[in-house]
C-alpha cells in the first residue's frame, strides 16, 4: 500500500535555512498529506493540478535547539508521488527565495516551478497570472498553502485567488498574533486586522462582545469563514489547533476551506495524519 511521508529530514546544504519551532512538523504532515491525496484522487479528472505556496520560505527549516532539518511546504509538495503539474513559489525575502530555487533545481530540475519575488499581498496578479489558462479543454484545479508567521495575510489576497475553483489551507495566528495584540488593534491607527478581514469597519462590530479578550479569536474566526463563505466556500466544521508541546499554549489554527464536498472528504481522510493536533470548533 502506498504512504506518502511528509516529514523528509535532510542534511544542511549550506544555503540559508531558517529555524521554526517543533509544532511546524504538524502542519507539514498535515499540508503534505493533503497535497498527496489531492494529486492522487484528482489526477484523472483535472488536466492541470497547481501548487501554490504564498510564503514559500526556503524549502529547508531547522527545528529550534536541535539539528534536525525537514524539507518545508514547497520541497514537500514537490515530492508528493503524483505531482503537480505547476509549481508556483512566492517569498519576500530574496535570501530565501535565492535558496529555494537553488533545491528546487538540485532536488527537482523537471517539474514546472515558477518563483515570485515579493509579499504575496502585492505579487497576487502575477501569481494569479502564472496558473495556466483555463479552458474546456484544459482544465485546471489548484490547491494554495497560505502559511504566513502573523496576521499578515490580507483578505483581499485570498479574494483574488478565491474568484476560481480552488482548495486553501491557511494558517491563522489568531493566537500568538491577535491575542497578543487585541490593544494594538483596537487602535483607529491600526489597520491589520482591517486587512485581514477586508472590512474598515469591523470595531463597530466587536464592540457589542463583552469579553473582549475572550472574544476576539472566535469573532475573528467567524467574520474570515464569512468572508469564504461569500466567495462560494464551504465553511469549515472545526479546525487545527496548534499548541506548544511543553507548555500546551495555543499558538495557530489551520483552516481548511473548499468550494466541493470531495475537498471536504480528503481532508477528513488526512487530519488523521496530524499527530498531535487537536480541533477547535469554533
């Protein structure tokens, strides 16, 4: 029987590698098995399958105070068994991005692999651009990984990509971001979360919860699948929560959101392979 591994551990290259915390293998397993049964359930009914990695990184991430290396979302995406047919890679920093490509042309130099330079925020036409045509005879089906460190997604980004049939898999930093940082955002002068809801107005909406600081990541967290949901998606029943092992805080969600019932049903397949989360309904 087939079984895909998403945690491939390596050996440093000398290129830039990044470090990340040990809660990072839980969203690789979770992002990888999903890539895997994605391209392997609808390689026979889609001419194009698509990756899209929105803050790609380097391909390569060390797990604080050890030497363990992984391969980070988008060499694991290359390495699913039936791949993609387009690869398209997006990271602001140009070390990284320098290094991604340099182990994608090492690791990988036949698969179609595009890369951005820029915030995903402002390159989102050109990754837009970069899938291919869309026709009767060429169809297409992409799934998009959206792993940003805060809550520096804007929502307008996912409304771009939303407008087409296309599966996501968003990490939302509702806790080591916006609970952290409820004061700062209550501020008029502070226009994240207006951004990552895409609404200017959304105090007017917060004031009527009483708990505020309780209330936040659960307003928050309706308000976005609102937001899929406008766009055609279904909303999500629970979600990933992430804790820090040693000290078992919350830290992330993972949200999953899909237009088709069968997204629904891959990813209920997969979250089995998530050791060690736990869902959060909210």
């Amino acid at each position: 029987m087939r079984k895909f591994k998403p945690l491939i551990e390596v050996d440093d290259d000398s290129l830039k590698i990044p470090e990340v915390g040990n809660w990072s293998t839980k969203k690789w397993s979770l992002m990888g098995a999903y890539c895997d049964i994605f391209t392997n359930g609808m390689r026979n009914m889609w001419n194009q399958l698509v990756y899209i990695d929105l803050f790609a990184g380097s391909g390569f991430a060390r797990i604080k105070n050890t030497n363990r290396i992984y391969y980070s979302s988008p060499l694991i995406a290359l390495s699913v068994p039936i791949k993609f047919d387009k690869y398209i890679f997006c990271e602001k920093d140009p070390e990284l991005l320098f290094a991604l490509k340099k182990r994608v042309t090492r690791l990988f130099p036949d698969q179609n692999v595009s890369f951005v330079l820029g915030d995903a925020n402002d390159e989102i036409e050109e990754i837009r651009n970069l899938m291919p045509a869309y026709s009767k005879g060429n169809t297409r089906l992409p799934f998009c990984f959206v792993d940003p460190f805060s809550l520096e997604l804007r929502f307008k980004t996912i409304q771009t990509l939303g407008q087409d049939l296309m599966d996501f898999l968003i990490l939302m930093a509702l806790y080591m971001d916006a609970n952290r940082n409820l004061n700062n955002y209550l501020n008029d002068n502070n226009d994240k979360i207006a951004l990552f809801t895409g609404d200017n107005n959304w105090r007017s909406e917060f004031v009527g919860y009483e708990n505020k600081q309780r209330d936040f990541i659960k307003y928050l967290s309706d308000k976005y699948d609102q937001n899929m949901m406008d766009l055609g998606y279904i909303k999500p029943a629970n979600k990933h929560l992430v804790r820090i092992a040693s000290s078992n805080l919350p830290l992330y969600y993972l949200a999953f959101y899909t237009k088709h019932n069968r997204g629904n049903d891959f990813y209920k397949k997969v979250k089995k392979t998530a050791t060690g989360q736990t869902e959060l309904g909210l």
